[in-house]
C-alpha cells in the first residue's frame, strides 16, 4: 500500500522530531524476519526508550536531512529498520542484543554524535554501560573510601580502650 503525499510529509515529520531529540540512530536489515520476532524487538525497544521503525529509505534520508545523522544517509540501503534513542546507547544495545539471539537480524550501520558509525561501531557502542549502570559504579567508587574510613576509625577507637564504653567507666571508677 502506497502512501500519498501528505502521509508521506507526515512520516517525515514524525521521523524528523524524534531525531531531533535523539543522540544515536542504529540500521539493521531486517530481511527474512518472523512478525513475531518483529513485534518481540518492538516491545523490547519500546521498553528501553528506543523509537523503532521500518521506514522507505527516501522518506528516512529526507527526514534526517539537517540533522546529525545525516552522515548515515549513505547507508541507507534495502530493507532496514531504524532506532533512534534519546540515551546514548539504547538504540544500539537493542539491535545488537536482538542480533545476537536472531540471525536474520543483520546490523548495517549507525550515527553518533554526528559521525557514522560501521558495524563494529554499532557495537561498541552496544557494548558501553547503560547510564545507570554507570551511575551505579560511581556512587560505588565514590562510597568505598568513606566505608574503609569508618572501619578504621571503629577499629582505632576499639585500640584505645573499647570505643564509647571506655569513658564512662572511667567517670564511674
């Protein structure tokens, strides 16, 4: 089913707002997919924050014309599925996550921070912490010399006479 054209100014728009909020796009080919498998990678994605969509590659190189993935547009090639994500890594984790459990998922290419991305690229940025994550070991390395202070000064105050304990019953002696 053909769109017409002001269906097709719709897409274009749409595709065109969310890549304007977005920081990663990520193109995978698609080709020899089960609908079910299709709809599994759009729950997973939805889940994760990651606007996943099979668009006609003119419409696609049309909507991120001025944008930072415009470096992509060369890329753009038979039948892809493409994910933009607002998290830096999201949309990449998606596909290449999906494309390890699926091999008629085949990753093609990506853009970010207004540089294109190959394969390998794809997936090293698959492979980098989620944000929380990484949030998480900071607040970890940021607690730990605080925990290894508080035991040395517990265990210096039990060295000198038991801690608290030891000036009371000295006032009551």
């Amino acid at each position: 089913m053909s769109l017409n054209r002001n269906e097709k100014a719709a897409v274009i728009e749409e595709v065109a707002a969310q890549a304007a909020k977005s920081q990663t796009l990520a193109l995978a080919e698609y080709r020899g997919l089960t609908v079910e498998a299709l709809n599994k990678l759009r729950v997973d994605a939805r889940s994760k924050g990651v606007y996943l969509h099979v668009l006609k590659n003119t419409l696609a190189r049309r909507a991120v014309a001025g944008t930072p993935f415009e470096v992509a547009a060369e890329s753009m090639a038979g039948p892809l599925i493409y994910g933009f994500s607002e998290d830096a890594v999201a949309a990449a984790k998606v596909i290449a996550d999906f494309a390890k459990g699926n091999d008629k998922l085949v990753i093609k290419a990506g853009a970010y921070a207004g540089k294109a991305l190959d394969v390998d690229g794809v997936k090293a940025l698959a492979s980098i912490p989620s944000r929380e994550v990484l949030l998480s070991q900071i607040a970890g390395l940021l607690k730990s010399p605080v925990q290894r202070t508080a035991a040395v000064l517990a265990a210096l105050a039990q060295q000198k006479g038991g801690g608290a304990e030891a000036p009371a019953e000295a006032a009551a002696a």
